[in-house]
C-alpha cells in the first residue's frame, strides 16, 4: 500500500516538470533531444516531456529599442552624433532562436552599423530637413537583414542630431542672414507697391486737376483739425474764377 503514495507523488512531480504555460505574448520553442519542434507551443497550457524537452520562451511583443549615440562623419565631412530608436517584434520566434545567438544584441549592433553607415552617405542639410526619407531607408535596410532571424522592424526614427559648436554658430549666422534678407526683400516689394499707388494716384490727380485742389483743402481740414493753430494758404484761382467772371458781367 504504501507504493500507492509513492507512485501517486512522483506522477504529481513529473506533471509539474511536464506542464508548461505561456502567456497571449509568449511563445514557446521546443528542443527535443536537440532537435527543434516545430510550430512553437502556446499561447496557453501543454505538456512537454521532462528531462527530454527544453523549451526557451520567446516575447512577441513589439520591442523599442535605442540605439545608442553614433559618431558619424556625413557626406560634406561634417562630424555629428546621432542617435535613433528602433521598433521591432518576433514574428517567427523558433528562427529568433535556431538563426542567431541573441536577437536582441544582434539587432542592436546592426541598427549601430546601419545608422553610421546610412548617415555618412547623407549630406548635413538632408539630414536636418530629410530626416523621415533616412528613416525610411534605415527602416528599408534593417527589415531585409533581420527576415532571417523571424524578426520585423516596423519603424526606425532619428531621434537627435548633435551638432559641433562652431556649426550650430555657423548655422545660427546663415538663418540670421536669411531672416535679414526676407526682411528686405519684403520692404522693397512694400516700396514697389507703394510707388504703383502712387503713380496711379499722380495719374487720376493730373487727368482732374479739380481733385488735387479738394486733395489738398482736405488735407488742411486735417491739419486744423489736429493742430488748433491759423493756417493762412492761397486759394486757388479756379475755385473763384466763375465767381469773377459773375461779377465782371
């Protein structure tokens, strides 16, 4: 009777060694005396064979990693220092574990290399004003190196550019020097438009000499009207011309 218990404890021992539970983002790859099993097990419970069976879980969730700053020197031989995150994920987890040693350092030092090398093709303006077509090549290239290992790189992103101090002074002068010469490029149009006015205007004002004499009683009213002085101004002969051709008759 007492071989019961016994056989009762070790069922009990070798259920515990053989159940095996993963969770909705892990997955698990199963080596059976060496040999890979295939489809990766779960998610949920199953049972592998104790002291047969290793299994190694794998994350399929999406992974963000960064990549650590880089000392590049770009295509016009200026020195900067970039860094960039990366966003990937398992797809095939039983090739992230037979096709490379370690996927997550593997992937690091290639998103390293691929940084550098990406941008010292580029010059430094297409890095500061281009940066989302260099994601989109570092992105481009990470994918098609990664296939192999089940691994996809959904997004790749500059996340800083780090420039020397004499080229941020630089850079500082030549925005400067462009602010200037929008600003004078905007007060000769405002003086070119005005001149158009005017010459308009000088044209009406010669067609109807008239006008220029009400212009100009205007334009005392308006000086009277702000200055509480006498102003004392010839009047016109053609304001008082029919009023002596009357008179002379």
């Amino acid at each position: 009777m007492a071989f019961i218990p016994a056989l009762v404890f070790s069922i009990l021992i070798m259920l515990a060694f053989a159940v095996r539970i993963c969770r909705e983002y892990e997955r698990g790859v199963v080596f059976r005396l060496g040999k890979l099993i295939l489809p990766p097990k779960g998610p949920g419970i199953f049972l592998i064979i104790p002291l047969v069976d290793r299994m190694m879980k794998i994350s399929v969730r999406t992974v963000v990693m960064d990549v650590p700053p880089q000392d590049v020197i770009t295509r016009d031989n200026v020195s900067v220092k970039v860094n960039a995150v990366l966003y990937f994920r398992v797809m095939l987890a039983d090739k992230a574990v037979v096709e490379v040693e370690n996927y997550l350092h593997a992937t690091s030092q290639l998103a390293q290399t691929t940084l550098r090398s990406v941008v010292g093709e580029a010059e430094l303006d297409e890095l500061l004003s281009a940066r989302e077509k260099i994601n989109r090549e570092l992105q481009a290239i990470l994918d098609r190196h990664t296939d192999p290992w089940g691994i996809k790189v959904s997004m790749v992103e500059i996340k800083h550019v780090d420039l020397p101090e004499e080229m941020r002074r630089t850079m500082a002068k030549q925005a400067e020097a462009e602010r200037e010469r929008r600003a004078k490029v905007i007060n000769a149009m405002g003086e070119f438009q005005a001149a158009e006015k005017t010459a308009d205007a000088a044209k009406v004002l010669s067609t109807y000499p008239v006008a220029l004499q009400l212009r100009f009683l205007q334009t005392l009213r308006v000086v009277g009207a702000e200055n509480n002085s006498t102003l004392v101004f010839p009047v016109p002969v053609d304001l008082v011309r029919p009023l002596l051709e009357k008179v002379g008759k």
